[in-house]
C-alpha cells in the first residue's frame, strides 16, 4: 500500500508542477478574460460529469470486486452516453431562459457536449482502472495527459499563433482523447463478453450508491466554484480569472490529501474491514493535516512580486486569495480522507450531509461578501464553507468510531513507521536500479 501511496503522491507532485505550468502559459499568453472563460467551459464540464458518475466515478471502484467487470462497464459507458447529451442540452437551454442560470459559457455548446463526451469516457476508464487496483497504470496516463495538453497548447501559441479560448480548448480536448485510447487498453484483457442477465440489480446498486457520492459531489462543487459565477456577474471575466488562478494554486496543495485519498478508497472498498479502515483513516488524516498545513504557510509566505513575475501584472491579487483561502484548503484536506472513509464503507450519505451544509454557508455568506468584497470576499466564503463542512464530518466520524481529539495527533511511533516505510521503499528502489544495470 505505501508503494502506491508514494508513486500516487509522485504522480501528484509531477502533475501540480505541470499544471501549474499551464497556468502560467494561459496566464502569459491568453490573457486575464480568456482564462476566466476557460474556467467556466471546464466547470460546465465537470458538471456534466458529475451527473454521469450517478452510474460511474467512485460507484465504479465500490462495485468493481462485487460485480461482473463487463456488466459495470456496460452499464458505465451506455450511462454515460445518454446523460452526456440530455444534461448538456438542459445546461444550454437553460442559459437560454435567464443569465443566472447559465453554466455553459455563451457561445460554447458544440465545444462543451465534445469535451464531456471524451472527458467522460476517459474517467469511466480510469475509475474502472482503480476499481482493479490499477493505480500505477492511473498513475502514468494522469501524467500522459498533462504532458499531452502542454505540448499541444505550446504547439497552438508558437506554431500556429493561436492566443485565444480555443487554443486551450483544442489541446485539452486532444489529451483527452490520448487518454481515452490508451486507458482502454489495459481493460481490454478485464472484457470477456457474459450475459448481461442480472444487470437491473447491479445497475440499481451503482445509482443507489453514486446518488449519495454524486450529490455530496455536486453539492460540494457548488461549494468550490458558485463563487466564479457571483465574481463573473458583478466583477466581469478578468476579474475571474485571477480568482480562478487563486484557487487553482491553492487546490493544488492537496496533492497530499487527494493521492491518500484515492489509495485509501481502493483500499477500503477492497478490504471490506471496518477497522483496519478507521485506523487507516485515522493515520492518514494526521499526515494530510500536517503536510497540508506546511504547504499553505510556505505558499502564503511568498511575496507578491513572486505571482506577477510569474503570472504578469494582471494577476497581482493571487497571494490575496492565497491567502483567504489557506485555512479552508487545510481543514478540506482533512475532509477528503474523512469522505473517501464514509464511501470506503458505503455511508457516503454523510458527505451529501456535509457538503449541503456547506452549500447553505457558501450561497448564504456568497451573496453577503462577494457583492461588497469580490475576490476576497469570494475567498473567505470558501474558506468558512469548508470548514463547517469538515466539522460536521469530524463529529460524525468521532462518534462513529469512538475516538478522541487526541487520538488524531501523530505520534512517535507513527512518524517512525511512515518514514522506515519510505527507507524500505527507498531501498528496493536502489536494489530494483542495480539490478538493471
């Protein structure tokens, strides 16, 4: 498990650098209101994506070792299919009825409905890839992906001196695409074609168990990005895009608690043993909080010089939202190994729980702030938003499993085991090259 964990974090760690990277490329060459409109076109997507994971995302990985992998992917690729198209067309159709309700940027339908197709798709892949404990293979197409899309934006700048929306749209969508194939190929030995008799019963466990992960996800959502619609409609789209980038660089200091994360679900939907769960949990929890926390006090640290140098002048205002944001990016970490625990052992209930008391906070203190404070006020919503969220998932867990304040400070003992892990790892690393030499 800690081989996974680590090449998960490396993962993580070469593809923060590589998208930040692209948030400078964006920055420099695309400009303050292209970025914003770039935010807004990937968050129409990911909202579709979030109704196609009702039958796919973490729902994939619960069912993979109870259920025929043909049937799950069957099941996944023909959800998919449907919902794509039918809530891509209500998003659309709404932004015709009113401004407030519009999700799909003007002017951006037929890119939207291609990008959700391909990024669909290649997520079902990927959450099928984990449902089988494939983590190295997850591993090595998220950096695939990265590595494609950069390549492709730099070819659309330099070769074919595109400096718009759609120089960034066309490479995500090709990486993306890249993906898709080579995700395919390592399920291919998992397809043996079988009956399909008995689907009903495994299909309504998937949308019982995606209904609660889904709502707690698009309830969660709402909590991270309804913040870029209220900027966008009172403070227009440049204005988004340094807030965009702000959020962008701060949420990358999750890399920690998201690679734990997702080992941690893998693991527990796979071990199906609550307390080898709760004590894997709780051990995590401790190094998310603690590496988490290093990381925001040395972001926060930097001058503002350091983002303008790197960003241009008009993104002056990042380390502000930095800033506002650290304390809620911290307690959230704390609350992506508590809500990979509840999903782990099929609660996911309490994260719809939490992440709609959230909501209530972030539309509520929203509408308040970000009127009178834009970009900061937008910021400390956010941050209050989080945390009331993660203390409803810390009373729950605590009650659950009987623990204490204390019983989540990191001991001697704990600390010493996580790094003769890494010596251990470390070691067979060094044994691994010299053998190939």
């Amino acid at each position: 498990m800690f081989r996974k964990i680590i090449g998960t974090i490396g993962t993580r760690v070469i593809s923060a650098f590589l998208t930040l990277l692209i948030s400078v490329l964006n920055a420099r060459f695309l400009g303050a209101a292209n970025v914003g409109t770039i935010f807004l076109i990937t968050l129409s997507v990911t909202y579709i994506q979030l109704f196609n994971n009702f039958i796919g995302g973490g729902a994939l990985v619960y069912m993979t070792p109870r259920a025929g992998f043909f049937k799950l992917f069957v099941s996944s690729y023909a959800w998919t299919f449907g919902i794509t198209i039918i809530v891509t067309f209500l998003f659309d159709f709404a932004g015709t009825l009113s401004r407030h309700l519009e999700v799909i940027p003007q002017g951006y339908f037929p890119e939207v409905l291609a990008l959700a197709f391909v990024m669909s798709f290649t997520s079902a892949n990927y959450m099928l890839l984990l449902g089988k404990e494939k983590v190295k293979t997850y591993n090595i197409l998220t950096i695939l992906q990265i590595l494609v899309l950069i390549i492709c934006l730099l070819a659309a700048v330099f070769i074919f001196h595109v400096r718009t929306v759609m120089a960034y749209y066309w490479a995500i969508l090709i990486s993306y695409l890249i993906s898709f194939i080579f995700s395919f190929i390592p399920l291919w030995k998992f397809l043996k074609i079988e009956p399909l008799s008995g689907l009903k019963p495994i299909f309504r466990a998937m949308f019982r168990f995606g209904t609660y992960s889904q709502f707690a996800n698009i309830f969660q959502l709402m909590n991270y990005r309804i913040g870029y619609y209220m900027v966008d409609f009172w403070f227009g789209r440049a204005a988004l895009g340094v807030m965009g980038l702000g959020f962008s660089i701060s949420e990358g200091l999750w890399i920690i608690s998201r690679s734990l994360a997702m080992v941690q679900f893998t693991r527990i939907s796979n071990a199906m043993d609550f307390n080898y769960s709760v004590q894997l949990t709780l051990i995590l929890s401790k190094i998310t909080i603690v590496v988490t926390s290093l990381s925001v006090l040395c972001l926060v640290a930097l001058p503002e010089f350091v983002f303008t140098m790197i960003f241009g002048p008009e993104f002056g205002m990042i380390r502000t939202v930095v800033a506002c944001l650290g304390f809620g990016i911290i307690t959230l970490s704390f609350s992506m190994i508590l809500s990979h625990f509840f999903s782990g052992i099929n609660k996911p209930y309490h994260n719809t729980i939490s992440s709609a008391i959230g909501l209530v906070f972030t539309v509520g203190l929203g509408l308040l702030l970000v009127p009178r404070y834009g970009i900061i006020g937008a910021s400390l919503t956010a941050t209050i938003s989080y945390t009331v969220s993660t203390i409803y998932q810390f009373i729950v867990f605590s009650r659950m499993t009987h623990l204490k304040a204390r019983d989540f400070l990191l001991t001697l003992a704990e600390i010493k085991l996580l790094l003769g892990e890494v010596r251990n790892l470390t070691r067979r690393g060094e044994a691994a090259a010299s053998v190939n030499d």
